[in-house]
C-alpha cells in the first residue's frame, strides 16, 4: 500500500481481509492438521489467534521455524525483481507471501493483482514467514519509496514480517521483531519504472518505525 500525501483517500486496512486462502508456489500445501492448529485454512483475520482444542491460545504464526535474514532477503529480492516489470506496466501492486517447508526451502505465493495504491492479502497460513508486494508504478502525491505506516501494521498483525519493492528498485525488509522497516538495498537494486522521478531522496531513510513513518505525512 502507497500512502497518499495530497490528501487522496487513505484506503482502508479493511482491505487486507479479503478470505482467498493462498495456493502455493513449489511446496506442498500444509497438511489438514497444520492447517487447523495454525490457521492456514486463511479465515483467521488479523490479529487473531487461534485456539487449539483444550483452548489454549496458539499465536497463528510460521509452522516451521524462518528462513536466515540474509537467505529471506536474498529471495525477496529476486523474486520481486521478476515481478517488478509487470506491476509498473500495469500500474499496479502484486501481493503474497513468502513461504518456508520443513527443509527451509523458501517459496512465493503467486502474486495477487491489486489496485494502483493497495493489495488485498488473504490471512497468511501457517508456513508463511512474510508477506511480500510491489509499490508499482512511480505514482505522483504518493510515498512511492517508503513502506506505508499501512504496511507495517498490517504485517505485525498477520505476525509475519513483510518485503516491498518501489518504483524507485529499492528493497524494504519489514521486521516482526522490533518493529521496524530497514531498507535491504537502494535506489535501482531492482527493476526501477523508467518514468521513476525521485522525490526528497536524501529524506529517505534507512530504517522507520510507525511513528517515523508518519511523521513523513505530517
Ligand atoms: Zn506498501
């Protein structure tokens, strides 16, 4: 999602609940007991969590235990390279998740199309270790090359971290942990729109937290 800054309508988070349950790209889909213990069936809404059967809480985090920051970082940014092209000719976000199977082979969701400023996520399932999308194209009165305040909340309540790509071909790692967005790599690190017009680039930082990030809108 691209936050709007000449007062264009700031699209709803309602938008990431959409229920499409993610079909998976290179690995077996989670068996039904996986599914059920951690929510794969993907009609858990954020920030919930699901209950086993002696009702105990269980966090619908990733079944197995996440990929290195550097091998996760390494993906993403080839996989969104291969997808930047097609989502800045088409003017539009792509969105999915990041996966991981038992072995710690790491897997994409195929890309969901969205609209020019957001991307509807279904609810992660249980071996998702972060979401991933596109900022498509360069889009004037928008934050194009900063993850939006949007996009880390809604990653902290999905409980994954999050990967995204800007107009610009800059690379942003969204961490779970402390909360912060960190840029994996600049400017032109991937496939950039060639209608690309930079804006502020020595405001850019490296890093933001949530209130970093609005204080850009103010
Ligand atoms: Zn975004």
């Amino acid at each position: 999602m691209k936050h709007g800054l000449i007062g264009l309508a700031l699209l709803s988070l309602a938008a990431c609940e959409s229920a499409n349950t993610p079909t998976l790209a290179g690995i077996n889909a989670p068996d039904p007991v996986r599914s059920t213990v951690a929510g794969g069936s993907g009609r858990n809404l954020p920030d919930q969590v699901v209950t086993s059967g002696g009702g105990v809480p269980i966090s619908a985090s990733a079944t197995f235990p996440a990929p290195s920051t550097a091998a996760a970082n390494q993906f993403a940014v080839n996989f969104l390279n291969s997808i930047q092209a097609r989502s800045i000719a088409e003017r539009r976000e792509y969105c999915g998740f990041f996966v991981v199977d038992a072995a710690g082979n790491i897997a994409a969701t195929p890309p969901l199309p969205g609209t020019t400023a957001s991307c509807a996520s279904p609810a992660p399932g249980g071996n998702a270790f972060a979401s991933y999308h596109t900022h498509g194209a360069y889009d004037r009165g928008y934050d194009n090359e900063v993850p939006s305040d949007a996009d880390l909340l809604g990653d902290f309540q999905f409980g994954v971290d999050g990967y995204v790509s800007t107009p610009g071909g800059r690379i942003w790692h969204i961490e779970l942990d402390d909360r912060t967005a960190r840029q994996v790599c600049g400017r032109g690190c991937v496939y950039s729109d060639p209608g690309f017009v930079p804006e502020d680039e020595a405001g850019i930082r490296s890093s933001y937290t949530v209130d970093q990030i609005r204080a850009r809108y103010r």
